[in-house]
C-alpha cells in the first residue's frame, strides 16, 4: 500500500514539477561588436564597408520572453549600443549608436547541467545612426537573421552567466539626414543596397523566476 501511495504521489508531482520549468525568461547581454560588410554603395557601384564607418560598438542586449520547458525558448530583444566612429576628425564631435529590435528562438541542450549549452537564431529590425560636426545621418532597414551560441554556468537560484557569440546578417534600406532645422528622409536605391554584418562578442546574464 505504501509503494501505490508513493506512485501515486510522485505521478501527482509531475505535472506541477514540470509546469514549474517553464515561465519568465529574461536575459541581459554586454559585449563588443565588430563591423563588417557593405554599408552601401554609391551611383558607381563603389563600396563603402561599414568598417569604414565604424571601428565598433559595445551593445547592450535585453532578452525577454517565454520558457515552454527548460530547453526552448521564444521572446522579443533589444539591443542599444553606443558605437565608435572611425577616424573622427581632431576638434570635430562625432557620435554613432545602433539599434536592434526583433524576436529570436534559443535552444538549450543540457539544461540541468552545470554547464548549459544553447543556440539560437532571430530576426528584426536595425537602426544605425551616425553623427560628424553636427550633421546626423541614419540608415534603417530589416535583420535577415541573427545566428547566437553560448553557454550558461548555472549559479543557483534561477541565475545563469556565460559566454556569447552572436553574427547578423542585415541590408539597410532606407536613409535619413539632419542638419539644424533640416531634415529629409529617402529610400536607397536597389542597387546601392548591401549586405553587412555584426559580429558580437561578451557575456549573457539569464534569470529564470
């Protein structure tokens, strides 16, 4: 009698022990982002790399969303960074951030590990905006897809910390400028239209509620 008693409470358990695994998700990234690819071209079809632009830019990435079990999890980012314009001329102020807003998918392989390991991919929307001697120029348009690994040490009490490493694919498709009182805004064109890419580097804080 006492073994049917134990079977039946542990089969009680088990729902509420897995309904407990899933919940709130939140995370919080700080990292450095390294520039590549093509900001755009001009009427000749010349590049200008986005390197050329920027020497790189420290993001800081919010996560937020729903655990469905310990291993999958889908929510919403966004990401701030303040960026680093290059060669900056002497006396001149220059200013550059970049935005990123979009919803990615992570997967994680050991969850009870100490170790976690996991994977993910996104996808959103991208603003850069790049200030020289008071002249603002920005340029916006999608993130094809966002590729991330990482894995997470497990500190107790739903807290997690470790490395990451994220890679964006994205095209800007729209561009806006400002000077004083003067602003405008205009498409680009497709053929002045590239690729460019962000390479992420830095840690990830998680805390599961």
């Amino acid at each position: 009698m006492q073994k049917w008693l134990v079977a039946i409470a542990l089969a009680l358990a088990s729902p509420a022990a897995r309904a407990a695994d899933s919940g709130l998700g939140l995370g919080l990234r700080v990292g450095y982002g390294i520039p590549m690819g093509t900001l755009v071209k001009d009427d000749t079809g010349a590049a200008l790399d986005l390197g050329d632009a920027f020497s790189g830019k420290l993001p800081i990435w919010i996560d937020a969303g729903w655990r469905f079990d310990p291993s999958t999890y889908l929510g919403a980012y966004f990401e701030y960074a303040p960026g680093f314009v290059k060669d900056c001329p002497a006396g001149v102020s220059c200013s550059a951030s970049d935005l990123r807003l979009g919803v990615n998918f992570l997967y994680h392989f050991a969850p009870a590990a100490a170790f976690d390991p996991w994977a993910g991919i996104g996808i959103g929307y991208e603003w850069l905006n790049l200030g020289v001697a008071g002249i603002d120029v920005g340029y916006h348009g999608w993130e094809f897809f966002n590729l991330q690994l990482g894995g997470d040490v497990a500190l107790g009490s739903g807290f997690a910390l470790g490395p990451y490493v994220a890679f964006g694919l994205g095209q800007y498709s729209r561009v806006t400028a400002s000077l004083g009182s003067q602003s405008g805004s205009a498409s680009i064109p497709g053929g002045s239209q590239a690729l460019h890419e962000w390479l992420e580097l830095g840690v990830k804080g998680t805390f599961n509620p």
